[in-house]
C-alpha cells in the first residue's frame, strides 16, 4: 500500500532553518509507533519491532532493522530518524558520580547525573538524574538551574534519550537501578512530552525499569499531580518543599503564590496511595532561613496525617547568592526532630559537588558567570 510520504514530514520547532524535518521516531510510544507504522500500510506489529530496535538495541539505522522488509525501510529513510546526542562533556567526581553535559541538536546545552548507588553482588548499580527542560521557569532562589530561567522544552525524545546515551556507558555488569527527573526543569511544567517519556521509560516492552523505581520530583504544581499519578501510577512523587510556612516559601520557591502549601497539602493528603507508597518531600536547608527549631516543629505540624518521608538536602553551594549551608549539628537537631515525631528521615549525601553535579547545581557554564560578575543577592 502506496502512502503520501511528504504526510509524515513535520516542522522542527527547533529547527534554525524552519525547513520540513525528518520525524524522530524516539520519544515515540508503543502506541504511537504502531499508528505510524499503519499509516505506511504495515501491519501493527511493525511497531512493536520499531519499539524493540529504537529503545532496546538502541539502534539508529533503519538499515540494519533487518527484520524490516526492504521497502519499508527505505520509506522510514526518506521521512524519518532516530535521534542521538552526538556531543557531550563527561565530568567524574572524586566520589565516583559522572556529569554529562549534552548539547542538543539547536546548540541548546542539558545534563544528566549518573549517580553511585551500593552494590547488589557482582551488579553495579546506579541511578541516574535527568532533565525535563533547558532550563527552569520555576525560579527558586537557591538553585542555580532557576538562574537560567526558562529557554525550552525538552521533547519526550531527548528526555528519553538522556537515559539511553548514560546507558551507553555502562559497562557489563552495571545497571541503572533508578530513574530521577530532579534535573534541570520543572517536569511537570513540560507534562505532556514528560508524560511520555515516563511511559516509555517504564514500558514492560522496554528493557529499562519498573514504575516503582522512577521519581518524578515537582515543586508543586498541583493541578497536574494527580492526573500524572492517575496517568503512571506506581510512580514515586517528590515534592520540593523547603519551607514550612507559605511566606517563607513564597520567597524561595515563587510558585508557591500560585499554588500555596494549604492548596499542595490537601491534594497531597488525598492522594489514593498504596499502603506501601510515601510521598517524598524534599527540604533543602539553608543556614538562617529554614533550618530552626521551630521550622522543624512547623514541618512536623503541616505535614501530620500525610505518609510520608522527608529527604534533607543541606544547601549545596554556588557563588553569587547569599545562602550558606548549614551547620552539621543543626541539621542533625532538625532531622531528631522529625524523628521524635515519627517521620521517616534522611539527609542526602553530598554526591557530585566538585563538579557542580549535585542537587541545585545544574546550569550552561555562562550563567554562572554571569552571576559571579554580580554583586550577589540579599539574604532572605
């Protein structure tokens, strides 16, 4: 069955010259790859076979899709690609962590984190943080990816395959345990095209994760956690919080004047979670800020009646701004306190710092100077 190929021609909206693109088949779902492959006249299982070769062999020529009839692949050729990053800078800290900075086919500028996690026997394991824009409109006070402010959106294709370039370097024995979108952006500020990528990442058909090991981290857009959680469930969800009282986190976090703690909360307490399933909130402590006695009884106050765990992230430092870590006997006080209380309570090791890969430390290398030449920022 003949088609009209010039039908699957698509304009890259990142394009520099505006001229009809190929369609990327990467960040395409199961789903999807089968309706285009029934658009070609192909029966429905070419998509299944599309999935296996684009996801799983990583592969990238339709050439060497053996398992395609010729005429097929000749077709794919003329109206489409699967996209990979050809440039990229590998940092690797002391403590073992790997910082990639990939450069997108616009010259926009991402990265990712492939973090150390404890061994199971003779298997490596690592989680690995991705990205969901170039960028953040989120613009949180201590987290330098928010200094960049909002460039784009990242298509499920790149957010996917920020995962299967990291892959790429593992070696035999290694393995991704976990999948974090905690990167630059705000995921659910990009929902549908992270929507997807979530979805591929843990389809069963794909050789990649389960539901319960991918984390969506969020500073708290709530009219669209519960519809991705009603969408993927079996996700874990962050919630980036930093402040127990809204005027606090109103100057930290802005979108809290949108969406308040009260409003956040109650969609929160009424999330239908598993008997087992926490929502994680994450709380970066700030000298001065929010790391008292009495945030810490706040917190225990505003999060009573939610299942919940608490992830304490000391200020992970960047020049230009006017914060300060904490002390470590203050955040050990913090942390007895909600512990006294019953919350389940961690505080994140430090991983990646020395190469700016740790959490707040994401950004293109020019925005940091273009702090550093600043005078920094008043303290809150």
């Amino acid at each position: 069955m003949k088609s009209d190929l010039s039908n699957f021609m698509q304009l890259n909206p990142y394009s520099k010259t505006r001229e009809p693109d190929l369609v990327d088949l990467k960040g395409m779902e199961l789903e999807e790859l089968q309706s285009f492959c029934e658009k070609f006249g192909e029966p429905n299982y070419r998509g299944k076979q599309l999935f296996n070769w684009i996801y799983n062999v990583d592969e990238i020529s339709f050439d060497r899709m053996m398992n395609l009839p010729t005429y097929f692949r000749e077709n794919l050729m003329k109206v489409a690609k699967v996209g990979r990053f050809v440039n990229v800078e590998v940092q690797t800290s002391i403590d073992g962590t790997e910082k990639y900075s990939w450069v997108l086919a616009d010259s926009s500028m991402i990265e990712s984190v492939r973090i150390p996690m404890l061994h199971a026997g003779n298997i490596k394991r690592w989680s690995i943080c991705i990205s969901t824009q170039v960028g953040c409109a989120m613009g949180c006070e201590f987290c330098l990816t928010g200094k960049m402010g909002f460039v784009r959106q990242l298509t499920s294709g790149e957010i996917v395959e920020q995962f299967l370039a990291a892959k790429r370097r593992l070696g035999k024995d290694e393995r991704f345990h976990n999948i974090v979108f905690m990167g630059m952006g705000e995921p659910l500020d990009n929902f549908h095209e992270m929507k997807k990528a979530a979805k591929i990442l843990t389809d069963p058909n794909f050789e990649g994760i389960s539901r319960k090991r991918l984390t969506v981290s969020t500073v708290g857009i709530s009219n669209k956690i519960e519809e991705f959680l009603r969408t993927i469930p079996d996700v874990g969800l962050a919630i980036s919080l930093h402040a127990s009282d809204d005027f606090t986190r109103s100057k930290l976090v802005p979108v809290n004047r949108k969406w308040n703690l009260s409003s956040l909360l109650s969609i929160c307490k009424n999330l239908p979670l598993k008997d087992i399933k926490r929502i994680t909130f994450e709380y970066v402590l700030l000298k001065g800020v929010n790391d008292s006695e009495k945030d810490a009884n706040q917190l225990v106050k505003i999060l009573s009646g939610i299942r919940s765990k608490i992830n304490l992230i000391p200020w992970n430092q960047f020049q230009g701004v006017d914060f300060e870590s904490p002390d470590e006997k203050n955040v050990e006080k913090f942390q007895n306190i909600l512990k006294k209380n019953g919350f389940m309570t961690t505080v994140r090791k430090r991983k990646g710092a020395d190469i700016s890969a740790a959490c707040g430390q994401l950004a293109d290398d020019s925005i940091l100077k273009k702090i550093n030449q600043k005078n920094g920022r008043s303290k809150i």
